[in-house]
DNA sequence: CAATATTGTTCGCTAAGCCTAACATTCTGG
DNA sequence: CCAGAATGTTAGGCTTAGCGAACAATATTG
C-alpha cells in the first residue's frame, strides 16, 4: 500500500503520531490528536480504531497508541513531504518560514511522489526543514535529532539553536525579529524559575532577551 | 464565496463546463462530464443539481447545463489555477508537457490563492501553459483564443500551431518525437477524405507527415 | 409517426468523516 | 482506597460523494 492510498485524514494521524515523540518523549493520546487537528475526540478514537485494522497502529480500547511497522513507514514518507514542502516554499518561492507550514499540511496530501522528488533535487537534497526539523531520505532513514528545550538547558551554557517549533506562527515572526532561527548561537544567561523567564543574549549583541515558557519551550538546542 | 469554499468536484465541474466550450461550441452534456470525470451519469445529474442550487449553473431537467456569472468566475479561477500549475511544472521542475495534467489535476484544489500569485510572479505572468492555452488573469480576463481544428484547416495553406489539447498524453509524447508543439509553423499538403488523413509539413523539414483524425483533431492553428 | 435507442433522473443504498450526548474506564488526590 | 475528575468509547445522526437499478424523457430512424 502506498502513503497515497490513504485518506488525508489518516495521513495527518499518522504524521502526528510520529512527530509527536520526534523531540520529546510525550506519550500520544487520543485528545492530544483531536486538539492538534482541530476535531473532537470521538472523531479521533473512531479514526485510530480504522487505522488499528488497516494494522497501521496497534491500540487496544483505552490503551496506549504506537506506530505499526507498516505505519510509521507512511508516516515517515508524510513527513518527508511536509519537510520537502516547507523548505521548497520558502527556497524557491519566497515563503517565509512562518507560512509555510499551513500551506504544506495541505499540499503533502496532494503532491506525487515524482513531484516530491523533483522538488527534493531542484532543492538539492536538503536535510532539514525551515525550522531545523530532520527531513528524512526517501528510504525513511534520518539522523536522530539531538536537543533539549531551552527552557531546561543548563544555565551558564553556550549553546547552538537546532529546531525551532513550526506550530505557533506569530512566536516564528517574533523569532524573525529578534534574528533567533536555526543554527543561531547564544548563551544562556539564567533562570528565573517562577517567573518562568530564561534569559539569553545571541552570539555577537549586547542586549539580554527574556523568554518566557511558550518560546523557550519551542526551542531545542545543543552544547556548541 | 471563494473558489477554495467549493468541494474539489464542484471545482471540476465547473472548469470542465468553462473548458468545454472554449475551444469549439460544443454542447455540454451529463454523459460528457460523466465520461471526462470518470464517474457515473447519476453522479453528475445529482452534481449538477446541486451546483444549480447554489446558483452557479442554470439547468432544468433535461434541459442545457450554463454557467452563472458566479459560476463562471469560480471556473475561470480554476482554469487559472490549473494553467499556471502546468506551466510551473515544465518551466521550474522540468516536467515534460505530456505528465502536468494529471499533476495539475489534483493540485489546482489544494493549492492557495497566495501560492498561486507567487508561481505567477516566479514565471513572470506567463499567458499561455504548456499546451498554448491562454492563462486568464487573476480577475477573469484572457484575450479570447482563435483557431481551427487541424482536421478543418484549409489546405494548402501555412499555418501556427496554437493549441494542442492535452487530453491525450500519449499523443503529446508522438508529437514531441515530429516536434510538433504551439508556435511550431506548417503547411497543410492535403486533406484525404475517407481516410481521415490531414497531410502535413514542418516548416524546414522535407518530409510529409500523415495525421489521423485523433491526431489532426488535437491541434489548434491559425493561418500564418 | 411510432418504436426503439439514447440520455437523463430518481431512488435507495454505501462509506468516510465529522458531530453531540450518553456511557465507560482510568487517573488522582484527599 | 475511593469518589470525583479527566479521558476515552459507543451510539446515533448528519453531509458529501459515489454507485446500480429502475424509470422518464428525448432523439433517432424505419
Ligand atoms: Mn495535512
Ligand atoms: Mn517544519
Ligand atoms: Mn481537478
Ligand atoms: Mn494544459
């Protein structure tokens, strides 16, 4: 069976359920997809419960949801697309990386594979997206990503952003102001545990940055 | 009402009612869209009923199908759409003439009206698609496209290649091999009656080339 | 101009995806 | 450890897009 013979619906579960523990080790649930795709739960435990006899997932009544084999090959293959995609909008046509994400969540169903090969060649084979996600091979192989929140990095450290969360675009433009995107180095100045503010200063300003919880939450760095 | 409000059969309805009658005055039929879409006549009389109901087509039963000017925008749009999305694939990701239309076919319903005018600008407002058909612009205007059929051309005298349909992919791989393709000049030797044979030159070639009525049917021109 | 062939419509059905309301299970904190 | 909160499932209904069978209207042709 190929990713196209499966609804978008199902696309879209699928590609959640992998990227879902990508950078974090939070366990799916069937809420957690029905808040991600805009519908209700019974419309999720109904879709989860095809996706189990297409043998895509396993999941028992009330337990615990995980890819089959069969089923996290689809979803990497979806990820690809949105991946390609992104980076293709914002490569070749000027996108900016805050509106890019809308427009491939519709289009990875749509395109072919040729179109997303062709669109992975004109682009030269890129391995990350315009957020500094991992775009894996057409083989479905990709290198682990490594990365902590910053919001739990050590303080004192000096550190190199390598992925930035695409899911809130009005977080992505004041990112673009500030000039914080993937591969920005800076160091982390401090904690402020109550007040949840971490404090940073970009490689090369003066200026100290206060982040509060939803922005250092969405952005993952390493050691430099 | 938007183009994207209407559900992706609505949309090839009425583009496929708009580019019925573009070309040659033939009547639109239920069995013609039926046959063209692939699905059965009831689909189409009940498709058809509904698009009535929302204004976008006057039909009574058994009577003729029209576009409203409301529906007529609406088709246009995706006769846009569609033009512009097979241009970009042979000028940007170097698809073939013959393999955009069914690429075209499913993107022209999941792609944005922002994603649309930024293919239009890379290409630099194009006005005719692979294919020599006219690309209306955003708001509906496109100078009116003349030309005969190939098959009805005068004989004897030297023409323009305007227009090949796309129907047939298979048919715009053959003339790819004569390099037959729009703005290709030629002269007509002959018409022969019964066999349904139109006699044909190259200009700057030597040899006469036969074409059957399937052939001589798919092509457009004007004299020089 | 009547019989027949063609074309179009209506009817009743299916499947997918979504919903709300009601119910079941599991988690959690006193 | 148990009651209430949180989460998940089932049941039943809606809409859209499709189908075949049966029927209705129109076109063709002898
Ligand atoms: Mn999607
Ligand atoms: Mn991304
Ligand atoms: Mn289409
Ligand atoms: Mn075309």
């Amino acid at each position: 069976m190929l990713v196209t013979d499966l609804s978008n619906s199902a696309q879209d579960y699928l590609k959640l359920i992998w990227t879902a523990t990508e950078w974090s080790a939070t366990p799916i649930t069937v809420s957690s997809i029905a808040g991600r795709l805009g519908v209700r739960p019974p419309t999720v435990s109904d879709g989860i419960k095809k996706l189990a006899a297409q043998n895509l997932v396993t999941h028992a009544p009330y337990g615990s949801i995980e890819l089959t084999a069969e089923g996290r090959k689809h979803a990497v293959a979806m990820v690809r697309r949105h991946r390609l995609l992104e980076t293709f909008l914002v490569q070749s046509l000027g996108y900016g990386w805050d509106e890019v994400h809308e427009e491939a969540e519709i289009l990875e169903h749509a395109v072919s594979d040729k179109l997303i090969e062709r669109i992975d060649q004109c682009l030269g084979h890129p391995t990350r997206d315009p957020h500094g996600d991992p775009i894996p091979s057409p083989g479905g192989q990709q290198h682990q990503p490594t990365g902590t929140q910053l919001s739990v990095a050590e303080a004192g450290s000096t550190v190199t952003v390598t992925r930035i969360s695409d899911a809130d675009p009005e977080l992505l433009r004041y990112f673009t102001e500030l000039g914080l995107t993937p591969d920005t180095q800076l160091s982390i100045q401090e904690h402020r545990r109550f007040a949840d503010l971490t404090t940073i200063r970009l490689r090369g300003q003066e200026q100290n940055i206060d982040l509060g919880a939803s922005a250092s939450e969405a952005i993952w760095v390493v050691a430099v």
